[in-house]
C-alpha cells in the first residue's frame, strides 16, 4: 500500500513539475508574440492604411515573424473591406509573395502548415490559385478540403465547384460542422446560377436545405422556381423556401404559398413562413385568407397580424375589423398593431 | 472503519480517472478549437446572411445602478443584428423609471404570447427612437419566471440569456453565435466563458482594464472557475455531455425551448434544469444536436467576496443539483441518454452531490483511524500528498489550456498569486465549501431561503435609492 502511495505521489509530483513546465513554456511563447506584434503591429498596419490610401509605397516586411505579423494584419483588415479596396490589398497578397507561398504550402507534409496555407487561400480567393485548389479536395484533412471547396466555388468554375461542394458534403458534413453552410454561401455569392442542383431533389438534404436558405436570404431570383417546388415537401423544406420565395418577393408563389398558409395537415412553423412570405411579397389577393387565420394557433396568428400589416389598405381594414371582433387575441394582436 | 477507508480512496480513484479524462477531453477540444477557428473566419460568420438573429434577454430585479450601462454596451456589442430584451421582474428601486428616463421609452400595446406561462406582464415599453430595445414589466415571479416572460417576448429564433450585471464582451455574442451559423439544423444551445470581473476596472457597462481579484475569496473563486470552464465543461462538452451553460452567459434555440417548457420556476437550478430538459428532449424526439461550450466568448459577472453571501451562493447551487437530479433520476445509469445518462449525470450525482459528504466524512474517519492506530502517520501523510497533489495537477492542467486557448493574464506575478491559491484552498476553503454545499441538503428538505448577495456593482454606479440594495444573486 505504501509503496502505491509512493510511486502516484512521485508521478504526480512529476506530473506538476511537468506542466509547470508547459505553462511557462506558453506564456514565455504568448509573451514573444505579444512582443512580435507591438513591435511590427504599428508599422504593419500603417503600411497597409497607406497602401489602401493610394500611396505608391508597398508595405515592406524583412524577417520571417515581420512577414507573419504583415500577413496577419492584412488578413484582418481583407475580412473587413469589400470591393476595389478589397481587390486591391488582396493583390498585394499576392504581390508579396503570400498567395505563392500557400498554393505551396497546401502539399506540405505538416498538417497545421497545410491548414494555414488553405485559410490563406480561403482569405484571399486567388483566381490562380484554382489548379492548387482542386488537387487539395483529395487532401486527408477535412478542414483542408472543405477551405479549398470554399475557396474553388469562389473562384473556380461553376461545375468544378458544385461538385466540389456535393463531394464535400458527403464526406465532411460530420467531421466539419459549418463547412457545407461555408462553402454553399460562397457558391451562393460567387455564382448563383450554381445552386440550382444543390436546391433540387437529388441533393444530400442537409446540403439542400441550406442551398434553399442560402437562395433566399441572397434574394436569387434565378432559383424562384426551384423554390417553388419546394412547398409541396416535407414541412422543413417547405417552410425554408416559403422564407426564400418571401425575401425574393416572387408574385408568382402568391397562389402556392396560399395553398400552403391555408392546409392545416401541414405544420405550423412551415404554415406561418408561408403567412409572413405572403406579407413580404405584398399579396392583397391573400388578405381573406390571412383574415381568417386570425383565430388561428398563436405563431399562425401573430404571422398573419404582421402580414396584414404589410399590405396597405386592404390589410389595415382587417385590422380594424378584428380589433373590433370579440376574438380577444385576435382583438388585441390587431390593436397592438394598428398603434402608430 | 477500514472498510469505509477503502470506499474512501475507492472514490478517490474513481475521481481521478473521470476528471483525468474529461480534462484530457478538454484539451483536445480546445485544440480542435484552435484549429478551426480564426479571426477571419469569426468576421466570415458576422457578415454572413446567415448569421442567426438574436435576442438577448435581461431579467433585471432592483438594477437601477447599473441596468443602463448594461443595455447600452448589449446594443453596442459587434453583432449584425439583435434585440435586447429587459425584463423588470417587479422591482422596487426604480429600475423601470431609470430605463424609461434614460432611453425614453413609452408604453406600447403587445399581446403577451402564450408560449410559456409566467406571472402577469404589467405593461411593456420601447423607445422612442429606432434602438432594439424592448422592456418588459411584470410582477415579481424570479429569474427563470423573467426568462420564460422574454422568451415569449422575443423576436428572433435564438435567445441569449444574460445577468443584468454581466458584461459581454464586443465579440462574445458572435463567437458563441458561431456554431449555429455554422451547423443551424444540430445546435440548440452554446455556453460561454464566465469570468470574475471583481478587479477589473469597468467603465459603462465595459471591462476597461483585467485584474485578478485582490479578495481572497474571489481568487479562490478565480481558481474555480478556471478549472470548471476549462477544464470541466470544455471535457464534457467534447463528450456531447454538458449538462450546465451558465445562466450568465448562454445561447439557445427559441423554438427549441419552448418545445422543452421553457425554463422550470421551482427550482434554484433553472439552467443546469432546462439543459438537462434540452438533453432529454432531443435524446427522447431522437432529434440530432449539439449542446456546445466555445471556450473563448467572454462574459464577465461580479463573485461573492463576502463569506456570507459565498455560503448562500453555495448552498443554493447545491440544491439546485439536488434538485435537477431529483427530476431527472429517470434518466440516470440510462443508456437511452448516451453519454449524458451514463456518464456526465452519475458524475455529477457522485462527485458533486455525494462528494462533499464523502470527502468530509472521509476526513473524519482518517483521524479516527489515526487515533485508533488502524492505519500510521505515514500512509496518512502520503495519501494527503496524493489529494493535494491532484488537485494541483487539475488546476495546473486548466491553466495550461487556459493559456494555450485565450492567452489571457499573462503576467507572472498573476501565475503566481493563481498557483498559490491553487495551493491554498486545499487548507481550509475546499472543506469550508463542501461544509457550506451540504447545508444545501438541509435546505432542500426546508425549501426555504432563495438566496440573497449584495452587489457591490462592477460599473460607476448611477446615483439612485438602489445602492446597496440586495437582490437575488
């Protein structure tokens, strides 16, 4: 027993003695990089400010963490900007020497170096970069693969892209939570027009239901139809394009989107998506309908008050009648929303 | 007498090889973490159109020093969009007026929703001008009462529920957002960091400057929390088996709650109760999710610094894991909860709600086998080493992953002050809280004291008659 004690106490004291050790080991790295970024940080940052003012000046960065600390900073600053200043600075990436950099870095034997090649890649979205890009779908790293699908359908071809993304999704949609949102929304972005078999029937369905998301909160009108026939599946499909063909503001799904507010075998959220489409798109030939929904389950109710309210007239004249009504929800659903 | 000496270091052991692992868990996590996530990615998901919408929900009782503050930097924090709900659980010290006055809200006519039931909305209020700010005013039913009132109230389909006192940090909203941008469908709830923000310097509702602590319960606290959020609930987390996000700081699928009840009004454990529910609801509806812990989204809250208001607190969230595992009994050692049934809820029956009596009583029986000569000072002395000795490798090994994630307080001298607390709880606070938490059986059976602590408020506070007022904690 004694000699139990001993030996897990001697382990244990090893075992401090060793993470003693790896905590001042860390803090003495967090310190050198905190170190790194007060010294090269300022000029990193006003190089890239002056650069993106127009100046002919092009920040220079000597060593190796210098180079790290420019390229950490106009990581940043790329998130933040958008269009000619974008272009711009991510042209200096490539200027520098970064984008070279991690087109060859993706076929490094180190897994982290692969990785960061990868997201510099994802950052930047270099047009030469495609070739380097496709032979890293094949990569053994999930996170390596899925930041090239999202690079590739950024920059890459249409087709080459989708089937990127289908690829992607049926290997990685566990292994990566977020990668298939990541790169659908890219392709969504980059070329909407590629969509279109990610919204379809024969799509992995968690692929599909953020396609019919990702058309919709982009207003892409090319994919009304696909949305369209969305409504006639299963609730949680329908309900997505239901919100989609709203935020698109496609009259023409006034009748299907009706069909779909009024069945009462369907669920509600995917009824009530429907209701508020219907407001979104302006459609007085709905203001019946709505009307009687207003005695309707609460979600059902609450979306058909919002809805009313978009529709002018007509709408505010249900309103009035139903504040008037001897509904009490309905009655006072209706008053909140007729106050100024 | 040996018998139980067995039992004793029988539990020992068993203690080690669950947080062993669960902190090996942590750590893997953390790196899987580090990995995944970058700064660019984190402003990817913020300008997303698909970066959920949220409502952030403030129960707020006799909060008038410092409620403004805090929705002013709710509104300010980097997020696309959201909605700060207040809602003023009947208090008596001005809080509504003081909102009312400061963002000029007036009375607006809004249905109560039905979704969950609470105590009577008594009227509801918004600003003149275009802010995102609702405020709610019913009469006084409790935080979890509060909860389930903004739940009905809010717009969006995720719900961030916040302490009046507490303090997001600008990016915290969008980190923890980030795994539902990421995966909408599985997640249904993320948790955050909680930090002590006693020693800090807060300026409007913002921590300004990061301190440790200079009381010696908040530092023992420090100690805690560090080896509870890093060690603890990132292991359980990477196990698809965390059972507390913390009423502080925690995100949640709108419809999900309700379809769960909402927040439970008789219990002292309301969040640890409602995960537990989101568990058990999703596990019996054979519905896929995610219940995450992301490491780095800081809320900063105010601790107990005074004994008496730590031994409420203490008894209070004792009872509550009496009492979520009371309501849950069904689900424990049952393999229909996977890892959460086998694993995360018979460690916590066993190490948090027995462990106190057991430690306690094992102390007890160890000198009374000392003083009946059935085992000698050395086996004694030698296992004491061992328990000391363990304790600080759990710390140590949170600190590590603490430094390795965030980085933070990376100042010697505060490695320094944290190791010697580490150290210190060991003689004297370790016992004193299992003393305090085993009182929280006693108040299980009375069901009586809520629980009260005295703030001394984190930011300057606003003059008014709510200085020094006590609420609940």
């Amino acid at each position: 027993m004694k000699a139990v004690l001993e030996a897990a106490v001697t382990l244990l004291t090893v075992l401090v003695a060793v993470l003693m050790a790896v905590i001042i080991a860390i803090r003495i790295s967090i310190r050198r990089r905190y170190r790194l970024e007060r010294r090269y940080r300022p000029g990193a940052e006003l190089g890239i400010a002056e650069y993106l003012a127009g100046l002919p000046r092009v920040p220079e960065a000597g060593g190796r963490s210098e180079r790290a600390v420019l390229l950490a900073v106009a990581l940043e600053a790329l998130g933040d900007l958008r269009g000619s200043e974008r272009e711009r600075l991510a042209e200096l990436i490539e200027r520098l020497g970064y984008t070279a950099e991690a087109m060859a870095g993706l076929r490094a034997r180190r897994r982290a170096r692969r990785r960061q090649s990868a997201a510099i890649l994802a950052a930047v979205a270099p047009a030469s970069a495609t070739h380097a890009l496709t032979a890293a779908l094949d990569d053994t790293d999930p996170i390596v693969r899925t930041a090239c699908a999202r690079t590739l359908a950024e920059v890459g071809g249409a087709d080459a892209a989708t089937a990127a993304i289908i690829a992607v999704a049926k290997r990685d949609i566990r292994a990566v939570p977020g990668a298939v949102a990541a790169v659908v929304l890219a392709l969504g972005i980059a070329q909407p027009s590629a969509l279109a078999p990610l919204i379809g029937a024969d799509a992995p369905p968690e692929v599909r239901s953020i396609a019919i998301e990702v058309a919709g909160r982009l207003r892409l009108s090319e994919h009304a139809k696909l949305l369209r026939a969305c409504l006639r599946e299963q609730d949680e499909i329908a309900a997505g394009a239901a919100s989609g063909l709203g935020m698109i503001g496609d009259v023409r799904s006034v009748d299907a989107l009706m069909d779909l507010a009024g069945d009462d075998r369907r669920a509600l959220p995917a009824r009530a998506a429907a209701v508020a489409a219907l407001g979104s798109i302006g459609a007085a030939p709905a203001v019946p309908l709505l009307d009687s929904l207003l005695g309707a389950d609460w979600p059902l109710m609450a979306a058909a008050v919002r809805a009313l309210c978009r529709l002018g007239d007509p709408g505010t004249a249900a309103l009035r009648s139903a504040a008037a009504s001897s509904r009490p929800e309905a009655s006072a659903m209706a008053e909140a929303a007729l106050e100024p | 007498m040996i018998l139980y000496i067995w039992f004793v270091l029988g539990f020992f052991i068993a203690f080690v090889i669950v947080h062993t692992a669960v902190l090996l868990f942590a750590a893997v996590e953390l790196r899987r973490y580090a990995l995944r996530s970058n700064a660019s990615n984190m402003r990817r998901t913020l300008r997303s159109p698909l970066a959920p919408l949220i409502s952030v929900l403030v129960p707020a009782f006799n909060e008038a020093s410092g409620i403004a503050d805090t929705v002013r930097s709710l509104l300010a924090l980097d997020y696309p969009e959201l909605e700060v709900v207040v809602i003023n659980d009947g208090s008596t010290d001005g809080t509504i007026e003081h909102l009312a006055e400061v963002f000029e809200l007036h009375q607006v006519l809004r249905p109560t929703p039905p979704f969950l039931s609470h105590r009577p909305v008594r009227a509801v209020y918004a600003p003149r001008s275009q802010l995102r700010l609702l405020v709610i005013d019913k009469e006084n039913g409790g935080k979890a009462d509060s909860l389930n009132v903004g739940i009905n109230f809010a717009s969006y389909p995720l719900i961030c529920t916040i302490d009046a006192d507490s303090i997001l940090e600008q990016d915290a909203l969008a980190k923890a957002a980030a795994p539902f941008a990421e995966d909408p469908v599985r997640t249904v709830a993320t948790g955050g960091m909680v930090r002590l923000a006693n020693g800090c310097r807060v300026e409007r509702g913002r921590v300004m400057d990061a301190h440790l602590p200079r009381s010696r319960f908040a530092m023992f606290q420090v100690v805690e929390y560090i080896r509870a959020f890093f060690g603890t609930r990132t292991g359980w987390s990477a196990m698809g088996a965390l059972l507390i996000v913390s009423g502080a700081f925690g995100l949640f699928r709108r419809d999900i709650v309700i379809a769960a009840g909402g927040y439970r009004t008789d219990t002292v454990g309301e969040d640890a109760e409602l995960v537990i529910r989101l568990h058990r609801t999703c596990l019996e509806a054979g519905r896929p999710y995610r219940i995450v812990y992301v490491a780095d989204p800081v809320c900063w809250t105010e601790g107990p610094e005074e004994a008496k208001f730590l031994r409420r607190q203490r008894r209070r969230w004792h009872r509550g894991c009496l009492e979520v595992l009371i309501a849950h009994r069904r689900m424990l050692f049952n393999p229909r909860y996977r890892a959460v049934g086998l694993l995360a809820l018979p460690s916590l029956l066993v190490f948090e709600v027995l462990g106190p009596l057991i430690e306690l009583s094992g102390y007890a029986m160890c000198v009374v086998a000392l003083l009946a000569g059935t085992i000698n000072w050395s086996i004694f002395f030698l296992f004491l080493a061992l328990a000391l000795l363990y304790g600080l490798v759990l710390t140590l090994g949170s600190i590590a992953l603490e430094d390795a994630a965030s980085g933070r307080f990376p100042a010697w001298d505060d490695l320094g002050r944290v190791l010697l607390f580490a150290l210190a709880e060991n003689a004297g606070y370790r016992q004193l809280m299992h003393l305090w938490r085993l009182e929280g059986f006693w108040q299980l059976i009375r069901k009586g004291e809520w629980g009260a602590m005295e703030r001394k408020g984190l930011s300057d506070p606003v003059p008014s008659a709510a200085a020094g007022q006590v609420k609940r904690g």
